[in-house]
C-alpha cells in the first residue's frame, strides 16, 4: 500500500501548512465502508432501508458521502503527520483545498498555527529606578478630608434661597418659544453651582426658595450637546421641590470614633497612613515588575498566532461590554476600543510567553502547599470556607490554571529580586 505523502511548508512564523495525500486504495476502502453505511441508513421514497442500489444512494447523496469520508480520513491522517514533525498546533488544523475524485489518491491542504519560537535577552540584572514610596503629611490629610465628604449630611434648608453646594430636587419644563412645543418635564436632583451644570441652571437655581417657580429664557447654541433643542430658544420653568444643605463634620477624635471605633485622631491618621503606604508600596512593586518586563519585551519580537490574538482581543470587548452595558459609542469610539483591545491583547499574549519561558529556563514551579497557601487567601478575600473554594476550582477546572498564575508571579518575582534597583 502507497503511503501517505506529506510534505509542510512555512508561510510565517506562527502560520504553517500542511499538504497530504492518502493513498487511493485507503480512500476507495473508506468510500466503500462510508457508502454501505449510507445505504443502510438512507431514506429513499419506493425503497425499503437497506434495500436501495449503491447507485441511487451515491447520486442522491453523494455530496454527504464525500464530506463524511473526509472528516473519517482526514483528522487522523493529519493527527499521524504533526506527531511525524513533532508539532502540536495551537488549536485545530483548518482543512482547504481539497482534491478528492473516485479511485484516485485523496489531495488536502491543512494550515495551523504554532506557538512562535524565539531567544530570550538578557533577563537579570535589568535597571530600574528605585519608585518613591513615601505618605506625606498631605496624602493623610487629603485622605481624611475625602472621609469627611463622605460623612458629609444633607439637612433641609429654612428661612434662605439655593446657595452653592446645596443638595436641591428641582422641577424643570421647557417650551419651545418658536413652534410652542413641550420638551419632557425632568424631576431630577442637582448640586448647586456645580460646573458641569448648565449655565443658565446655576445662575437662575441660587437664591430661589422651596416651592418657588422661576421662568426664563435661553437661547441654546448650535453645537448644544442636547441636539433636540440645539440651536433653538427655549422658555424653562423651574421649580424647587426641596432644598437641603450639605454639612461636613469637623475633624476631630469625635470623628475619629465615629468613622472606624478610634480611640483618637491620631489613632485614625496612622491607621490612614499604614493603609496608603501599604497601597503604595503594592503599587510600586506593579509598577516595578512592569518596567522590568517592558524592558525585556522591547528587546525581543516575535509573531503571535493570529488565532490566539482573536480570541483575546474578543475576551478583552466582552469586558468592556459588561462593565459599560448601556453606553453607546460612535464608530470613531468603537473603532479605537477595538484597535486598543487587540493591542492590549497581543502584549498580554508576549508578556505571558516571556515569562513562561523565563520560568522554564529557570526551573521555577509552585508545589502543592502554595496552590494551598493561595486558595486560603481566596476564600478569605471572598468570605468562604476553603473547602468550598477548593470544590469550586476543582469543579470548574482551573487548578492548573490557578498553578500556571502562581508560576507566572514568581517569574516576576524572580525578575524583581533579580534587577538592578538604583
């Protein structure tokens, strides 16, 4: 029997293709084997199942016939062949081009993709400079004044007008000057003389009462983002409903004990400062770690599979979808949404090659004791028990790639201590 005839050719570096050809005698073998099967399953209107000639099913059904036969023959062959050069693609060959005629040898062409291979830099000793880690008096203070805002209360206003910073319901209609026709009525809360109010609001809004109904005219310009009254004069009436005043408490230990049980302001300011320096200190290891792999990665290039690109790039856009469900985008928006996910993609893809390598290179790998030493902390970050957090990785399939994440961190953890930090 003839054997199969292979031969692979290079298009790039992660692109490959592979052209076989099975033996005729193989291909008439499974032909024969794929028709009888059609014959006995095959429905034919004035024959009984079974019963029909192999003519009549190969006329009416040969076109299934052929393609069953190609995905019978096909994977295998291609399976035998990858295995021959050693390979293993980075997902599924793509069969095209296909020669396929009876009593002849059957002709294929399958392309697949490849992880790229490349040499890495130098990956140690790499110079950074040292990132500032200190919390100034000012960080402190601007921490307890972002409490105090938060801690701030709404009291409701009597015996004066809307001044600035007061939290008012306000009741706004508008008209048409021109075609007399109504605009929605908008029952909306509104922080006085905040600049991203409209203009004409803020300065009509300060010194009007509750229940006080003011009307005015403006004149909207052309370019007004509001395109349903761009460039058109609208008469508004605006009522307050309510009025209530912003109240900050004062900074204090009375403050302090009310915020987190303190025993004191200063107790509170060195609970802030302990917090942002831990912060802090975490941020610039990130940023550390980050410019040490930038450093390496702008020294190496390398292909990626477009395949892998693909599928990352659309796994970064459905992030993006679900955390801004309901926002609409134009298509120059869109358009620098996608160029950025596919960017952010690819230098994901790079960064995890690097570092797989790295710690292949290095010998680094992560034992039993700390896969268990980090679901401890999962489930302490998420307020689970650990048995059910180990059931959820084992039941979802992720342990190994909880195992790979580990390995990847003390990759870079290796590349940090291993740096040149001036």
């Amino acid at each position: 029997m003839k054997k199969n005839e292979e031969t692979e050719n290079k298009t790039n570096e992660c692109n490959h293709e592979l052209k076989v050809e099975i033996p005729a005698d193989e291909v008439s073998k499974e032909f024969e084997k794929t028709l009888t099967s059609f014959i006995n399953s095959a429905k034919i209107k004035g024959f009984r199942p079974g019963r029909a000639s192999k003519d009549v099913v190969k006329n009416m059904y040969y076109s299934e016939i052929k393609e069953s036969l190609i995905n019978s023959l096909a994977p295998e062959v291609i399976k035998k062949e990858l295995k021959k050069l050693r390979v293993v693609p980075v997902t599924s060959p793509v069969i095209t081009d296909v020669s396929f005629e009876e009593g002849k040898s059957l002709k294929l062409t399958a392309h697949y993709e490849l992880w790229p291979e490349f040499k890495l830099p130098e990956y140690k000793k790499v110079k950074i400079k040292k990132k500032k880690k200190s919390i100034s008096d000012e960080d402190v203070n601007k921490s307890l004044e972002e409490m105090r805002e938060r801690s701030a209360q709404y009291i409701p206003v009597e015996k004066r007008g809307v001044a600035d910073n007061d939290y008012v319901m306000i009741e706004v209609k508008g008209k048409d000057t021109k075609t007399k026709k109504l605009l929605p009525t908008e029952k909306t809360f509104v922080l006085a003389g905040h600049p991203d109010n409209e203009k004409s609001l803020n300065e009509n809004l300060i010194g009007m009462k509750e229940k006080e109904v003011k009307q005015f005219v403006v004149n909207c310009e052309k370019n007004h983002p509001n395109k349903k009254i761009a460039g058109k004069e609208i008469e508004y009436s605006l009522l307050v409903i309510s009025v209530k005043e912003k109240k900050l408490p004062k900074i204090n230990d009375e403050f302090a004990k009310e915020i987190g049980k303190f025993e004191s302001l200063k107790d509170l300011k060195a609970e802030i400062r302990k917090v942002m320096s831990n912060d802090k200190e975490n941020s610039a290891k990130r940023e550390t770690s980050d410019e040490i792999i930038q450093q390496i990665v702008g020294k190496v290039d390398f292909d990626l599979p477009e395949s892998i690109v693909q599928q990352e790039t659309l796994a970064n856009l459905r992030r993006i979808q679900e955390s801004r469900p309901n926002q609409k985008f134009s298509k120059e928006e869109i358009k620098k949404i996608q160029e950025d996910a596919k960017k952010n993609a690819e230098r994901n893809i790079k960064n995890h090659l690097i570092l797989k390598k790295i710690a292949e290179i290095e010998n680094l790998e992560v034992s039993e004791a700390e896969i268990t030493e980090e679901l401890k902390e999962i489930a302490k970050a998420n307020n689970v028990s650990l048995p059910k957090v180990v059931e959820s990785v084992n039941k979802s399939g992720k342990k190994q790639e909880l195992k790979q994440n580990l390995v990847l961190k003390k990759t870079v953890d290796f590349l940090v201590e291993n740096a040149i930090i001036e």
